[in-house]
C-alpha cells in the first residue's frame, strides 16, 4: 500500500472524528471523581480511553491544519499550537491519572481528593504542587486554543463552517461552568464532540479519490 498525503490526511479525519465520539462516549454515566472510584478497573478503562482521544485529537487537527496552511495564516498557526498543546498536557494528565493516581489512592486518598476537586474546580483543602499548574495550563491551552483554531478554520472556508463555528462556541461555553453550578459539567463534551466529528469527517469526505472516468473517454473516444 502506497502512503500519499492525501490518505495520510484522510486519516487524521477519522483520528478527529474517532476523538470526538470517544470525548462524548467516556462522559456517559461518568461516576463522581474521588479516590475510591480511582482504584476500580472502569476508572482505569475511562483514563485510557480519554488518553486515545487526545492522541486521536491531536493527530486529527494536525491534519486539519495542514489541509489548510495558506488559508488558515497567522491565527490558524497560534490556533493549532495553543490548541496542539492542551491536547498534549491532557494527554500527559491522563496517562498520570491512568497510571499514577491509582496507586497513591491507596496510600494517600486526600491527595488524589484534590487533584480531582482541581480538575471539577471544587474547592481544595490541601497543596497537590504543580498538578495545579499543569491543570490550569491544561484549561488555558485547551478552551483558548479551541476558540482561535475554530475561528481560524470558520475564516478559512475549507472544512466545515458548522463544526468549526461549534468548536469556538462550545470552547467559550465552557468558561461560563463556574456561574452555572446546577447544570453537568460533563454536558459541555456534547458541542466539543460533535465539532470534532464534524470536521474529521469534512477533512475526510473532501479528499475521496475521484471516480475512474472510463478509458475511452479520458481518450477522448466516445462510448458506444
């Protein structure tokens, strides 16, 4: 099998839209975060899950962006790095989660306490050190990259303006969770989700070979 860009491209639309229904899909009845859901094998089944959707992610919009680097100019460049980069933190926040956090929620359950009520952004009772950092990196990379990727890709004109308006809308969206504590957090994976499918299948869709025209008429020769 020869690898040519355009395939290369078509499958970062499937990585984005595989991304996008796993972000929705690891949501679904998702337990309450604390310590002892952390020691449970469906915890560490969700944390790998949520792991493969910001690889999956991140190969996804890299196609994107590289579907159009002459339209998408200066703000689709900033836009893919910040945006590139809190997929990158999130994945090295899940693979800690997955990996670590398990294991100390049998030793040190407080701890793993606050490291979930940072990531909810419920109050903390004790110090975690630099995983508030690298949770409020995360959040920064994430919700603002998304909003100046899906503006870049809406001005660019090449995917899909619906998802990509989308993904700016549920980017902002997601910054107004503080001010509505009644209403599931977990909601707000729903428009970020459906954006990212919708553009990993307009960056696949848009690069399906042609058909084969019939050898006699791509020489010209009318058919019978």
């Amino acid at each position: 099998m020869s690898i040519t860009t355009t395939k290369l491209t078509r499958w970062a639309g499937l990585s984005a839209a595989a991304a996008g229904l796993l972000f929705i899909g690891v949501q679904i009845n998702h337990p309450h975060l604390d310590a002892g859901f952390a020691t449970t094998a469906e915890y560490t089944v969700r944390q790998s899950l949520k792991a493969l959707m910001a690889g999956l992610a991140l190969i996804g919009i890299t196609g994107m962006y590289l579907r159009q680097v002459a339209q998408a100019g200066v703000l689709g460049l900033i836009g893919y790095l910040v945006f590139g980069a809190g997929y990158l933190i999130m994945f090295s926040v899940e693979i800690i989660g997955a990996a670590v956090l398990p294991t100390i929620a049998r030793t040190t359950p407080g701890y793993v306490n606050d490291v979930f009520a940072t990531v909810m952004g419920d109050p903390v009772t004790g110090d975690i050190g630099l995983m508030s950092v690298l949770n409020l990196a995360s959040a920064v990379t994430f919700l603002g990259g998304g909003l100046l990727f899906g503006i870049a890709l809406f001005r660019a004109g090449v995917l899909a303006r619906w998802a990509a308006a989308l993904l700016a809308a549920g980017s902002v969206a997601t910054l107004f969770l503080p001010l509505l504590p009644q209403v599931n957090d977990r909601l707000f994976a729903l428009p970020l989700g459906v954006a990212l499918m919708g553009l990993g299948y307009s960056l696949w869709s848009g690069l399906r070979p042609a058909p084969a025209r019939n050898s006699a008429t791509a020489v010209g020769v009318e058919a019978p």
